[in-house]
C-alpha cells in the first residue's frame, strides 16, 4: 500500500533525482568497477542477461537494455577476447548472430551474481518481514509507474478483508475523492464510521466484503452491509486509477449481486452521488434503477445524492 502525494513538478523532479542519487551510491554502481570486480556495471549487466537467457541475438539485447549497437558490439568484442562468449549463426535467421556463455564466462559471472546477493542481503537483512514486504511492494510500484512496459499482467483477485484494509479505504477513497472532486475531509469521517460499524457488528452470514488486490496492492473495494431482512446495503465501491478500465467495478459490483441473491435478500440498495458517473453507469448497465434523488450539500460541494435499488 502506497501513500500519495500532490507535488509540484519541480518537487516531483528533485525527488526523482535524490531517489537516483541514494540508489547508484547504495548499490555502489559509481564504482570503476562493480562489486569489486573487473566489470564496468553495463557489462555486468550484459553477462547477467546472456548468463539468464537461452541464447540471445545482440538484437535483443540492444533493444531490452536500451544500448547503442555500437557500444554493445564493444563489450562483446572484449568478451570475445577473454574467451567469455561463443557466438553461433541463428538457424531461423542467417543475419542474426546467437550468443552464450563460456564455461570461462559462467565462471567470470557466478561471483558477481553471488556478490550481489549477499550485498543486497546486507542491506535488507536488518529489515522485519514487514519492512521487507513494504520495501518489496514499493519497488514494484516504481517499476509499475515509471516502467515502459505494459501494465502488470498479474490477476486481481478478490479476497474478505483482513487486517489494515479498513483504515487504508477510508484513508485512499478520500484521498481520491479529494483528488478527483474536490471533497473535504468529511467524506473520510464518513468513509471510517461506515467501516467501523462494517466491522464492529460484521455478521458473516448477512454481510460480506471484497478487497480486491494485485501482487499485494490494493486495486478496489466493496461492501455488502445487512439492511433488514429483506434488503441488503451495497456500501463504498472504489477502483484504483490504475486499475480502471478493466472491468474491476462491474466485476466487485456482480459479487455483490451474487452474494445478495445466494443469502435471500429480496432487495440490494445503494447510495451515491450524481458526479460519480462511472459508478453510476456500473450500478445501470448491472440493472439497478435509481428510485429518489434530492440535492444535498456535503464534503464541502453541492451535490445530488441518489438511491438505487436493484430487485433481487
């Protein structure tokens, strides 16, 4: 779970820098040579890279690690020289050179990669399971938001609530509430006292909740609080921005729908605000009507709060 901050650009761009500046000194990759080694960082890298795939074409290296062809051809020539690297004609494509390892050059990595555990080790070892958990979980947001890649493949899956959720939704629906409509603090006073009372009178068999999570984030959430014994409560749906576009609300919506009619509500209501358009279009494409609207001033806007109603 990650915190966010509004920073201007300029604020932005000087803690990227101070965050490059810590890494490269951390890792010690300013250093002639990389973990007392012989090798600059790129050839270090490049060894990494032939010595962790199926022989690969100076191609695909230059692509995957952004290196001049020139350059590259330079490190391979010196690792030619040490005996470190065979090079085959490809079977598919004659104009295509396949690379590997030497034995000589499995020797020359094996100590930079063992070197590298244990540096990393050093660093992470004082660390709590937690702490360790927390930093593993950060990283993988850095290489998320500012990687080329596509967005992660990994599943989302739905799971209940468990420790820590409660107070991370209050806390990350009204900071995107305050983000994206300009609502005040009191949407998260509203926010916390429906999820304390979620948990304080929980009743698996009339409630339920889905958290939905990606490699160990938090991508949205919804509530189903008992009503009566005929109508059921759809309470709090939210979506990660970067998880929008997805199918994520419909799919936490049609759980709620499905648990509603599985435990014999009649009835599942809700209640939301006319500038929440893409759950409004959710809560219509799912079948629900809205069945009373009535303007309201609240979370510091005039807004026009509604009921939905879906017959179950």
């Amino acid at each position: 779970m990650t915190d966010t901050l509004i920073l201007s650009q300029a604020d932005a761009i000087a803690a990227v820098r101070r965050f490059s500046r810590f890494y490269t000194s951390q890792l010690g990759l300013l250093s002639e040579g990389l973990l007392k080694s012989d090798f600059s960082l790129t050839e270090a890298r490049v060894l990494y890279e032939l010595a962790h795939r199926e022989t690969p074409t100076a191609t695909d290296l230059c692509r995957d690690l952004g290196l001049d062809a020139g350059y590259l051809s330079r490190i391979l020539k010196t690792f030619d020289q040490r005996g470190l690297i065979t090079r085959a004609a490809s079977p598919s494509d004659g104009r295509q050179t396949l690379l590997a390892l030497t034995p000589a050059g499995r020797a020359a990595f094996d100590p930079l990669d063992r070197a590298s555990q244990e540096e990393v080790l050093a660093m992470i070892g004082r660390l709590t399971p937690t702490e360790t958990a927390q930093l593993v979980q950060a990283m993988r947001t850095v290489e998320q938001m500012m990687g080329t890649q596509a967005a992660s493949a990994a599943p989302i899956i739905l799971r209940p609530h468990r420790l820590g959720d409660i107070g991370w939704i209050a806390h990350r629906q009204a900071i995107l509430y305050a983000q994206e409509y300009g609502w005040d603090e009191t949407y998260e006073i509203l926010a916390a006292e429906i999820l304390a009372g979620f948990v304080r009178t929980f009743d698996p068999q009339w409630e339920r909740s889905w958290i939905a999570e990606r490699e160990g984030q938090v991508m949205g959430s919804v509530f189903v609080v008992r009503g009566s014994d005929t109508v059921a409560k759809l309470r709090l749906l939210y979506v990660e921005p970067s998880a929008r576009g997805l199918g994520l609300g419909r799919r936490l919506v049609n759980a709620c729908i499905g648990f509603a009619r599985e435990t014999g509500y009649a009835t599942l209501t809700l209640w939301t605000n006319d500038v929440l358009v893409p759950a409004r279009r959710i809560y219509q494409q799912a079948g629900f009507t809205c069945v009373a609207a009535e303007p309201h001033h609240s979370f510091g806007k005039d807004l026009v709060g509604e009921t939905w109603e879906l017959a179950l």
